[in-house]
C-alpha cells in the first residue's frame, strides 16, 4: 500500500461547479498536511495546509478525518484557473519528518 | 536570488553519460529534497536531506544515482552512465524545519533531463 493515495483523475467538471479531492494515508501517526497544486509543466506550489479543525481559504476548504486517515480538498465555484493537479502532502514520522507525495489529482474546469 | 535555484534548466545528453544536476536551497533552509517527475507521472521521492543527519537515500532507483550537500546548502545530484528511462523533470526543494514536522516546501523550476 502507498503511503499517500489518491485518484488520479481526471475530474471534470464545469465553470461553477462544486468538486472535492480526497487522499488516504497510511502512518496513523502522520501529523502534518498539506494539499499543492501544480499546473502543467510547473513545479509544485503550496496551496493550504490542513488542520485538525478544517480550515478554509476563500474557496477552498480543507479537512482533516484522522479517524479514518484521510484528508479532502473542496473547491466551491471552480474557475477554469483551478485547472491543475491536486497533490495530498503527508509527513512521514521519523527519519527526520520527511514530507511524502501523493500521485495528484488532476481537475479540468470546462466553460 | 530568493527562492531555489536548479542548474542547468535543460539538459540533453548521450545515453552512457554522467550528469551532475545542481539544486542552490534557499538561504537557511535546513532540509532539501530531490524528486523526479516523468511526464504525467506524480512526484518520485529520491532523497532527502536534514541538517547534519545522515541522508535518506530510500528513494534512489538504482546505484547509478547519487547526491550529495555541501555545506549544508548546494546539493548536487549525480547520475552515472544514465540511460533513456532517467528522462524526466528532476525537481529540488527545501523549508526551513522548526522540529514540528512538515513545514512548506519551495520547490525549483527543475532540470529537464533528455537522454538521448
């Protein structure tokens, strides 16, 4: 099993819509995460961290369920700017905290 | 400069070949990554460095890749007698680590390297 899950994609979806991305994890102890966002052919990029509480940030809303060890990102009235892929970021315990990747997803907002 | 720097941008090279692929962390940040991306693939973790503790190599493909840090800040990743599957986008990023765990990492544009 990986260590950080989740689906691929596409979603597609159109110019307003609602669309919500989960990522699983494995390391019940993990304590830290975070959700980027990459646009094709560009390095990575910090979205919004993700709290014990839920945290929001305009339009994006971040929760966090450690019962069942995941993580969702929602994106209320999608622009078609929000096209790019959704990385889940979890920190691996030991070794030094090491932050681990999941395989992104990948969201298109048609007109 | 402010953020981190990867050197060259482009790399085209023979199959049989070693590269050596730069990454200048930003000023005071302790841990560096590196991880390569194929085209429309996810991020490969290949290693991680913290500090002055011995790196995490766990994600090296094979013994044909090797990196190192200097100083605690230039990393230089090594690719001996490269083959055409090593083509990919080879990003570096670092954060400055407070002891919390997972803090935000400011990634390079990224070395694309061409095996030929």
């Amino acid at each position: 099993r990986k260590e950080v899950e989740q689906d691929p994609g596409p979603f597609n979806v159109p110019e307003g819509a609602t669309v919500a991305f989960n990522c699983t994890y494995s390391n019940s102890a993990s304590q830290s995460f975070f959700w980027y966002r990459q646009d094709c052919r560009k390095e990575p990029k910090l979205l919004m961290s993700v709290y014990s509480s839920g945290n929001e940030d305009g339009r994006f809303t971040a929760q966090l369920n450690r019962a069942s060890q995941y993580i969702s990102l929602l994106i209320r009235d999608s622009k078609l700017s929000d096209s790019a892929t959704y990385l889940c970021v979890v920190n691996r315990l030991g070794a030094g905290n090491m932050l681990t990747f999941g395989g992104g997803t990948r969201l298109m907002v048609k007109p | 400069g402010a953020g981190v720097s990867q050197s060259p941008s482009n790399k085209v090279t023979e199959k049989g070949k070693d590269v050596e692929l730069r990454c200048d962390p930003i000023s005071g940040h302790t841990a560096l990554y590196w991880y390569r991306q194929s085209l429309g693939q996810g991020l490969e973790f290949l290693i991680y460095f913290q500090g002055n503790s011995a790196p995490d190599k766990s994600g090296l493909p094979s013994d044909r890749f090797s990196a190192e840090r200097t100083g605690g800040s230039v990393s230089t990743l090594t690719i001996q007698r490269t083959q055409q599957e090593d083509s990919a986008v080879y990003l570096c990023a670092s954060s400055l680590r407070t002891g919390t765990g997972g803090e935000k990492l400011f990634f390079g544009s990224g070395t694309q390297l061409s095996v030929l």
